[in-house]
C-alpha cells in the first residue's frame, strides 16, 4: 500500500461536474489499495474574482484581511469535494489550512510553510477517511490565516507529501505533463517521460507554468518524485525525480520562454566601487526580486552602464527608486523596455557537452534575433530578446537541439 498525494489545480474543479469526476478518481486510487490525501486549489478564476472584490472597497487592501477573503475559494472546494465523495458512498473530511496545521511565516500573500503538524491527517488515513486538504493557505504562529501566493496549491501538496514521507505526490492540471517547450507555442514539443528536479527548477523559473518554483524546491529538498498529469486524460504524465545517469546524455531537455519581465537601463553611471550595492539594496528593500544583470564601460573612464531585469509589474516602481538618486549621480539616465522577451534552453547535460551556447547563439543569429542580455548557469543559458520573436525563436531552438526526437530509453521496443 502506498500513499499517495493527490493536488488538483484550479481547472480541474472549475465546476461541480468537474469536483464529482476528480471525486471518481480519487475513489478509483482508494479502490487499488492506495492511502490518499488530497490537495485541491480554488475553482479556476475565484481567486482572482476574490482580488478584485477586494480592490472594489480598497484601492490597497490590508493584507492579512485580504488573506482571509482569498482562502475561501480553497473552503468552496474542499466541501463540495468531500459532499461528493461522501455521496458516492466514501468517507472524506475536509481540512482547512489551520486544521490541518501547516503553519508558515507572517508574509501575508506570499507565506512560506514552516511546518506541518500531520497528526490530523494521519488521525483520517488510520480510519479510512480521504483527508481533504485546502491547498495555499495556512497559519502563522498568531493564528492568522496567511496564504502562499500564486501556485500556492502545489507547494501544499509537495510540503504535505514531505511530512507524510509519502511515496509520490500527484499533480493533476489541464496539461498531460512537462514538455520540451510550451506546446501552444510549437506543435512539435514532446512530453517528456523523466525530467530532473533541477531542470524544472529552471524550467519552472524561466516561464514554465507546469509547476509553481517552490513546490519543486520542497520536492528536491526532501526527495519526493512529483508525477505531473493531466486530470482529463488517464495516462502517464510527467516524472519529477532525482537527477539520473541518462539524463546527462542530452545536451538539452526543453526551452522555456517568458513575456513577464522588464530590461532597465542606467547610463552615466559612477565607475566607482559601492554603486551597485546601492541601487540593489534600495531595490531590495521594496521587495523587487532582480534577475539579469550587465555591467560595462560607458566610453568615459569614470561612468559605467548597468542593464537589468525585473518583474515587469515591478518595473515602474524601481525606475522611482533609481529616480531619487539623479540628485546624488548628475549624469545618470534612466531607461526602460517592457517588450522584451527571455528565452532559456536548460539540460543537466550542458555540463558535459561541448559547443552548446555556440549552437544556441548562432542558430539566432541565422534568424536575425538579436541578444541584447546573456547570463548563464550549470544547466541553463537565458537571452534577453524583442518579445515580437519570442516564438521564432522557440521555434529554431526546438529544432537545432533536436527537441522533437524521443530519447532512446523512451523509444518502445
């Protein structure tokens, strides 16, 4: 008997059909002789129907209030969830975040889970009962309800599997696994049977949707294989595991994209040392998460240049930031570009293979895509490009590496 955690994202119960099939499911694993748990997001597009009732009596609403109004849309679902499981003549019991007492830290909207309490849930398993766990949510050590920010729900079920030590934890979402690339930007990208914790890691933050960042962050650290799948389709997805011998054979595994970025620029810069600690302390202290850097001369011996990159919902509030110090640096420009685009190819096996960023680079510039920033890990290359020729550009990628080919291991005898 294995035990199992199930996570249901957001389409997946977007209406009460939808609840009573995944309800059918979940029975089905109980039948093979499997224990359950399940983690469920709220309906597709209640959160996001909640913010906005709350930015209708609020232009700023208090945060900890607006935590309490967001985790109802988990409540919706875990009851209706547990009426129909009951109805089809199991035994279910819901479970909010506090009582199922995964506590977490006080950043209201974007907690981190510090701790899981597993007696109640363990308490259900040993009498037969499906725990039904409200994904996103949880408490601080004052007791006040906090949530854990967008893709919360996976970082719940991939947390709850860590602290049950279960065997795999599921992810059920509308798309059949991790592909090569997105598969509504090229039809030809390939799901992938295996893919490395660490490769989703940068897939997951190079734009990839499939998995929220810290749910496979929970998974590596504490070893749990995630299998993502669809739950519209009954058939294998993906497998998130611990990085293996084979996989090092692949020069690359996927490209990942993303439109959600902002490339600011600083010209007439002071060359001197000390200048980019503070304007990324100041930055820091406003919470802005900073990616992409450049630094190079400017042709004048005393100023310098500096790119960056954030968040392009951020974009406006650092160029404030970085406005104030014109009255300290009188030659400093500021400038700024929403319409760009990143693009990333990832692979664990970048670390043994030779001439990988000349092919990537080259295959651009056979499509005329200029690369306006660089920047480089173990198992990734990422490029700043115009954003008009983000698809052209997945597109020659996807074909140069040869992306579309199944392995050999995948390939049946």
């Amino acid at each position: 008997m294995a035990i199992i955690v199930q996570k249901y994202g957001g389409t997946s119960v977007a209406d009460t059909e939808r609840i009573k099939a995944v309800a059918k499911r979940v029975i089905e694993t109980r039948n093979g002789g499997h224990d359950v748990v399940v983690v469920l997001s709220a309906m597709a597009g209640e959160t996001d129907k909640l913010i906005q009732l709350a930015h209708q009596v609020a232009k700023k609403p208090d945060p900890r209030e607006q935590d309490v109004l967001l985790a109802t849309g988990e409540q919706v679902t875990i009851s209706l969830f547990s009426i129909a499981v009951k109805d089809m003549g199991h035994e279910a019991q819901s479970l909010l975040g506090h009582q199922a007492r995964i506590y977490t830290d006080r950043s209201y909207g974007r907690a981190r889970i510090s701790e899981i309490r597993t007696e109640p849930i363990w308490h259900n398993l040993y009498k037969g009962c499906i725990p039904v766990i409200a994904g996103f949510q949880g408490l601080d050590e004052r007791g006040n309800i906090t949530t854990l920010g967008r893709g919360g729900s996976d970082t719940t079920a991939v947390a709850v599997a860590a602290a049950l030590g279960a065997d795999v934890c599921e992810i059920y979402t509308d798309v059949a696994g991790v592909y090569t690339t997105d598969p509504s930007m090229y039809h030809k990208a390939r799901k992938l049977q295996r893919i490395s914790y660490d490769e989703m890691l940068e897939m997951a933050s190079m734009g990839a949707k499939v998995l929220h960042i810290r749910s496979v962050e929970f998974a590596k650290k504490y070893n749990v294989p995630v299998h993502v799948r669809s739950s519209f389709v009954d058939e294998p997805g993906t497998l998130v595991v611990k990085e293996e011998k084979s996989m090092e054979e692949v020069m690359v595994s996927g490209v990942a994209y993303s439109k959600s970025d902002a490339r600011i620029t600083l010209a007439g810069l002071p060359d001197v040392p000390g200048v980019a600690a503070r304007i990324f302390t100041e930055v820091a202290k406003e919470g802005i998460v900073v990616d992409m850097i450049i630094q190079g001369s400017s042709g004048d011996t005393d100023l310098a240049n500096l790119s960056f990159t954030v968040p392009r919902p951020d974009c406006q509030a650092a160029i404030q930031i970085l406005e104030r110090m014109k009255a300290e640096w009188k030659d400093l420009e500021i400038t700024s570009d929403e319409n760009i685009a990143k693009i990333s190819i990832i692979g664990v096996g970048m670390r043994h293979h030779a001439g990988v960023a000349s092919l990537m680079f080259q295959t651009l510039a056979n499509e005329n895509i200029n690369i306006h920033m660089i920047s480089t890990s173990e198992i990734k290359i990422s490029c700043v490009i115009d954003d008009r020729q983000t698809a052209k550009a997945v597109q020659v990628l996807h074909e140069a590496f040869e992306l579309e080919k199944p392995l050999h291991h995948e390939i049946p005898e």
